[in-house]
C-alpha cells in the first residue's frame, strides 16, 4: 500500500508538472513574422512575434536584393531569393548555403517539402524548380513576361503566380497546363493561398491595394486601398483569420481580417519591406487539456482512496 501511495503521488506531480508545461508553453506561444527588407541593390531578413515587430531581429542580410521568402517548418529551414541568387539558411539565419545562382531576379518562391522541392520565378519569363538542396535544377515553364509572385497549392496540386500582364495564372505542379484565371489589376505582385476556405490573396502594387478571390478567380473582392503605399508582399495567418501585406512608400507591415476589417499599422520598418512569410503558433488542443486535467482528477481520488 505504501508503495502504491509512493506511485500515485509521483504520478501526480509529473501529470501536474506537464500540464502546467502545456499551459505555460501554449501561453508563451506567438506567431512570427519574418520578412525581406531593403530594395534592389541589398537587402536584410528579419523576424519578430506579430505581437511585437517593433522588437524584430536582423537574422542574415546580404549586398544584393532581397525580396521573396518562404519558411520550411518541416525541416526548420528558411529560402529566400532575389538578384540571381537562391539560398536557405536555419531559422536564425545560420548556416547559409547558396544552393542556385544566375537565373535573373526573381521575386516568388514556394516550398514543396513533403516532395522535396522547391520553386521559383524569373523576371526572365521562367519558372524553375528543384530538390531543396538545389540540386536536379530544371525549368517547368516559359513565358515571354516578366513573373512576380508565387504560391502553391498542395492539396490540389497547383501552382499560382502573379505576371506582367496583370494576370494571374495557375499550373500543375509540373508546370503543365497553366492557364489565366483572372486580372490581378494594375500590377500584381505578392500572391498567397488560403487553399481550406478556397480563396486566395494578392497585392496589387501599382494599384495600391489587396484584393481575395476564389482559387478558380471568380467572386474578386477590394479588401484595402492604400493612400502613400504600394503593397507588395502577402501572407495569412489562418489560424488567427487575418492577412498581413508589406508596402512601399509607407515602409508599413499592415494586416486586417481575412474579410478586409479591422485594419491595423503594425510596423514601420527602415528600409522598404518586400515579402513576408508567417509560422503560425498552433494552439494547444482544448481536448489535450481536458485530458490532462481528468486524467490529475482520477490520480487525486486514487490516492485519497488508498488513504
């Protein structure tokens, strides 16, 4: 019996040891914001919690552009490209590796992880892929037009970028059967997917505002129109229902509801901001919770019974 008292009390304060790391965990939890700064000729990428940009963090810069990025939270890696150069890094900016260079400047890139992959545009009219290490470089599409912004659709196997044309365009992930789905507007840029609700994002840059449309380019909706801005980058965090876009002019990282409400200044940076990319904290499940905590209750009435 007294081993068994022994037991039940240690198993109650590991049980109340984790819930309490849980708890603690999911509390301190943020999402984070990381972003590419500078312009055409260097460029700097920085991060911070989305509750406190003002405290963002230099994590690599380099001495030519910087503009588009993408995090890998598969393997905790972040790409980003710009003036003829693809690289990846940690997630602190450590161990930088050049993995493709000489392709022109480029301004969308979009990760495939679970395959192994990785995509890019070209001012120079292309789109290339190739495994994460750079390696098996090849390019999956050629268009006669400068091409922008870049997201991809893994759930329903597609590719979507913003071109010269204002048009914005889907593929396969192959970069087969690419067809035009709507007018960005008057330069569309930055472009992201909020592929479970069937819509997605994008920044027209020239024309001074964020729009949202269904993937398949119908229902188009204005959800922002800047005054002295010219947005440029777009990603969502879906988990919290908002967009967040960068502009130029302004030197602003602004966000709004997923519906174009609530709009908010977040930051203001030094240097002209250029793509974002956001890692979404993910709650703790209420379940886990309920679970730990039933699971404390039971271990307390065991051991006032073996009292």
């Amino acid at each position: 019996m007294k081993d068994q008292i022994i037991c039940i009390k240690h198993g109650i304060v590991i049980l109340l040891a984790l819930v309490v790391w849980l708890a603690n965990m999911n509390q301190a939890s943020a999402s984070t914001l990381y972003w590419t700064e500078g312009g055409f000729s260097s460029g700097v990428l920085r991060r911070a919690d989305v509750s406190s940009l003002g405290n963002s963090e230099i994590i690599s810069s380099t001495t030519f552009a910087s503009t588009a990025i993408a995090i890998d939270g598969v393997n905790s890696q972040m790409y980003w490209t710009g003036d003829g150069t693809l690289q990846r890094s940690d997630l602190n900016g450590g161990s930088v590796e050049v993995i493709s260079s000489g392709f022109g400047f480029s301004e969308g890139i979009a990760l495939n992880p679970m395959e192994n992959s990785v995509y890019w545009t070209t001012w120079d009219g292309t789109i290339l892929m190739s495994d994460l290490d750079g390696n098996n470089q090849k390019t999956i599409f050629t268009d006669t037009q400068q091409l922008y912004g870049l997201d991809i659709d893994l759930t329903n196997g597609h590719l979507y970028w913003t071109a010269d044309d204002t048009g914005i365009y889907r593929s396969d992930l192959d970069g087969s059967n690419a067809q035009y789905i709507v007018d960005g507007g008057t330069e569309p840029l930055g472009i992201t997917l909020d592929v479970n609700n069937g819509k997605m994002y994008w920044a027209d840059w020239e024309g001074q505002s964020i729009w949202k449309s269904n993937l398949d380019g119908s229902s188009v909706e204005e959800l922002y129109s800047s005054v002295g801005g010219f947005p440029i980058g777009v990603t969502l965090d879906p988990l919290d229902g908002k967009v967040y876009w960068s502009e130029w002019g302004t030197n602003y990282i602004m966000r709004a509801n997923l519906d174009g409400g609530s709009v908010e200044t977040l930051y203001q940076t030094t240097n002209s901001p250029w793509d974002l990319a956001l890692v979404s904290a993910v709650p703790l499940p209420p379940a886990i919770v309920m679970f730990c905590s039933g699971l404390f209750l039971l271990l307390t009435r065991a051991r006032y019974r073996s009292n």
